[in-house]
C-alpha cells in the first residue's frame, strides 16, 4: 500500500515528484474559473438573493417532479432498481466539475480503483460555476467517458443556479420547464424576480454530440428526478436534493420518511451535509422535523449518511442510541480546496478529535493555504509554511499531537500565520494575533484560479458492500504519477451489518 498523507510529507504530495499525466485527458483549451472574477460572483447570484428574498427551490423542485410524472419518466416513489449482486462495489465523489486540473487529476486514480464496479453517484455541484448544461460536455461526459458504468447524481446548490435546467436535461432527459406564474407586484418573489439569473438553453446538438463520449450499454443511466432511492444488492441507497439553501420541501420530506421504511440497510446521499467542520447540521424538512431524525430513527436503519457542498474529506462516526452511524462529508472531487486547518478541536455528536478524521489534513491545508497567500499578496517570507511547520502550529494550537512526528519549534510568525488564517485555539485566553478577520480572509480569497500545479488534495471514495458489512475507503488524488498509478488510502472502515439490519 502506497505511503498516505497520514504517514509521510512524500505521501501528501510535497516532495518533488513526477507530475501526472492526466492533463492528456483534458481538452486542448481549458478556461479557468476564478471565483474573484465578478462575472463569476454575478452568475451565481441566486444563492444569495434566495436567502435575502425566499428560496423558489422547493416549489421549482416539486414542479420538475411532477412533471416527469406526467411524462411518464417517473413513477411511484422515483426507486431505481438494480440487478446488482448483494456482494459489489461501487464508487462515489463529489462538487467535481470546474473542469480544470485538479478535476481530471482524480479521473486516473478513479478508473484504477473503479474498475469493475457497479456504477458512480455524485453527491453534489456536478457543474460550475452555475449548472449550465453547455459545460456539461468538458466537465462531466469527458472527464468520465471510460468510466465503463451508470453514473447517477443528486444536484448541489450550484446545480440549481441555472433553475436545475441543465441537470435534469442530463440525468433524467427533461425538457425544460415553461415559466413560472408572476409573483404579486411588490412581493419578495417580485423583488427577487428583478435579479435572478434565468437559466441557459442547452444546446442539444451539443449535449448529444457530447453524450457519444458515454454511449456504451455498460455506462446507461436513467434516473427519475433531482431526487430517488435506489435498491442495489442487499443495501438502499436514498438520494434526496438539498437545493439552494441546504434543506428540502413538505413534499420530498415526506418522501424520504416513506423510502426509508423497512429493514434493508442504508445509505443517505445528501448535497449538504449533516456533519461538517466540527457541527452539527441536521437539514429541516419544511412542515417539521429534520432530515436526521429520519436517519436516526432505528426503524429505519441508515448506517451512513455521506454528503457533499464543502470541499474536503471529514469523518465523524456518531453513536446513536449504542448503534454507530458514520457521517462522511466526500466534496473533494475536483472543485478548489476547501481549508480544513478551519476546523475547531472536534467534540461534536460525542465524537472527539481521536475519532475524527479528515483530508486534507489540518497541517497540509494550512500550508497550502499558506503557500497560496505568500504568492497572492507577494508575501512568501512571512507567510509561506513548510508542511513540517504547518503541522506543528497546528497541533500547538488545537492542543493535539502532530499526525506525521514532527520536532519543529513554533516560531512566532508560524503562530502568526496560523492565527490569521483561521486556525482556532483551545486555549481560552484571547492570542494576541487573533484577528477578527482570518475566516473571512482564508474563505474570500480561495484556492480557484491558483491551484494548477499538485498536490491538489482532491478525493474520492471506493464502496465495497457485502451482506454482512460495507467497507469505505478515502483514496487522495493528489495530480501526482505515483499516485495516479496507485492511489493512497486517507481512510478505511467498515460498518458492520448486524442482524439488526438484515436485507429485505
């Protein structure tokens, strides 16, 4: 087994080392996303406005799904069902499409370890920065194109920017919806109807053209609508779309509770996740309840809820009532790197920082980030930290011993640095460089548009299911040849199934 990020600095990707070779996948012109562009902050505007003037996601949602009732594309309770053997293997990452480098750096490592799986599930953003279904063909049909199985996904919050347009043309063949009713003159649906982005026309010639590069039987998918449970061997597995502001309807809440009935064991698949940078987000359900109840209740029997949105790996295995359920945020598919040198000294849902786990860790997101603002702000004395440094701060702070053995002293501008790009301290006392602005300063000025050349930290997760357990594996994709070829597990557990939780 390959060297980890948890083992060695050359296992996180620091050392030179030969660059991978999955720029030969990407197209010949790639443009690149740059979250400080304003253009790109004005096209993704609808998140913003939803939460200022009321969120049209639900009721735009249940109009998708009726209306692919009335085509006959949905029927039931949107189930897919599989033939797949109650022993299989299946793969699933999230917030992948920027289509840039460290996107098509997780491909090679992806077809290695998902060779002879069932199929893939995105959890989350599969398009940047708005869904449009014209970016479609360079950031999901080729990308993807030898991956030999069915890829089905729920959408993200930046799936919904385009209204869910492009999405539900790509995964369910649906026409687009016809205009909404007006809203009442002067109402908050008026106001935010000045402003919202209208979603684009996708281009058919194009998507068809583009759907050549996933044409075979073997990669055939079909699913009914932005939301479905699927029964695949001796497990379910229930996708349900968070939207634009992370929670869902009256209607699609009643749906879960009614998929998640029965013995067969579980899986939710969630665009915002319910635990995540050390709290607890339990998703509210319009009318009532949370989408956690649902997932507590032993009746039902979920053993995992994974979910995508933030840009990382984190794992936090939660005893609910003696039975353990494993929340894991998988956002690291290809989109900029979300910091994870954020994260508090976790004790959270009686999780403590021995049990959790995350990827980047908090040591190597602090020199990235560290390495990202010294070419910035042409600052790199001050604020470049090496990995060993970074590490070493960290645990300092978070009162915690270093993952890789390090026996580098905190300096004070390591201890500067640190605090100004949000490392939080378990000390009570107030540091005297704590500075009121470091999560803004670490969140404004992200790694998108600055990070082409590895490690990029990205990852994505191997499902191996039988009937008496399930064993999850974390694989880094780090744009490096060595692990492109042999890809290093971040992560690895098993989630036993008892009889408590027998198949249906």
């Amino acid at each position: 087994m390959p060297a980890s990020s948890r083992d060695s600095s050359a296992g996180a990707g620091w050392q030179d080392q030969e660059p991978g070779r999955y720029r030969e996948l990407m197209p010949p012109r790639v443009v690149e996303l740059s979250w400080l562009n304003p253009a790109t902050l004005w096209r993704a505007r609808n998140g913003p406005l939803a939460s200022i003037f009321g969120d049209p996601t639900g009721t735009d949602r249940q109009r998708w799904v009726g209306a692919q009732t009335e085509r006959g594309a949905a029927e039931g309770d949107l189930v897919i069902t599989r033939d797949d053997p109650d022993t299989f293997s299946f793969m699933l990452l999230g917030d992948t499409g920027e289509g840039d480098g460290p996107q098509y750096a997780v491909v090679p490592g992806l077809l290695k370890e998902g060779a002879g799986t069932r199929y893939a599930v995105v959890c989350s953003d599969v398009i940047y920065p708005v869904g449009t279904g014209n970016d479609y063909p360079t950031k999901f049909f080729r990308p993807y194109r030898d991956y030999d199985a069915p890829i089905y996904a729920i959408p993200g919050n930046h799936d919904w920017y385009d209204g869910l347009t492009g999405f539900m043309r790509v995964f369910c063949r649906a026409p687009a919806l016809p205009p909404a009713a007006r809203a009442r003159p002067l109402s908050a649906a008026w106001w935010r109807g000045l402003l919202w982005a209208r979603p684009d026309t996708p281009d058919d010639a194009l998507l068809d053209q583009a759907r050549q590069m996933r044409s075979a039987p073997a990669q055939a998918a079909s699913q009914p609508g932005p939301y479905w449970a699927m029964d695949s061997g001796p497990i379910r597995i229930i996708g349900i779309d968070t939207g634009l502001l992370g929670d869902i309807d009256r209607e699609q809440g009643e749906w879960l509770r009614r998929v998640a009935r029965g013995p067969r064991p579980k899986i939710l698949v969630t665009g915002s996740p319910i635990y995540v940078d050390g709290e607890h987000h339990p998703c509210a359900i319009a009318g009532g309840g949370t989408v956690d109840e649902v997932v507590r209740d032993p009746a039902h029997h979920f053993v995992a809820a994974i979910g995508g949105d933030i840009h990382n790996y984190q794992h936090y295995p939660v005893d609910v009532g003696g039975r353990r359920i494993e929340y894991v945020v998988s956002g690291g598919g290809g989109a900029f790197m979300h910091a994870t040198h954020t994260i508090p000294r976790v004790s959270v849902g009686g999780v403590g920082e021995d049990d959790f786990r995350c990827y980047p860790m908090r040591g190597d997101s602090l020199a990235f980030y560290s390495r990202l603002y010294g070419r910035r702000l042409r600052l790199r004395r001050l604020f470049d930290l090496t990995p060993d440094q970074a590490s070493a701060v960290v645990a300092h702070r978070l009162g915690t011993t270093p993952v890789r053995a390090s026996d580098r002293t905190v300096t004070l501008r390591a201890r500067f640095v640190a605090s100004v790009l949000g490392v939080a301290s378990h000390r009570r006392r107030r540091s005297r460089f704590r500075l009121p602005v470091r999560r803004t300063l670490t969140q404004v000025l992200s790694p998108g548009s600055a990070t082409y050349s590895p490690p990029f930290f990205k990852n994505f997760l191997r499902l191996d299911v039988t009937p008496e357990a399930i064993r999850i594996r974390c694989y880094a994709a780090t744009g490096l040849r060595a692990h492109e070829l042999d890809p290093p597990v971040e992560d690895d557990f098993t989630i036993p199934l008892t009889p408590t939780t027998p198949a249906a």
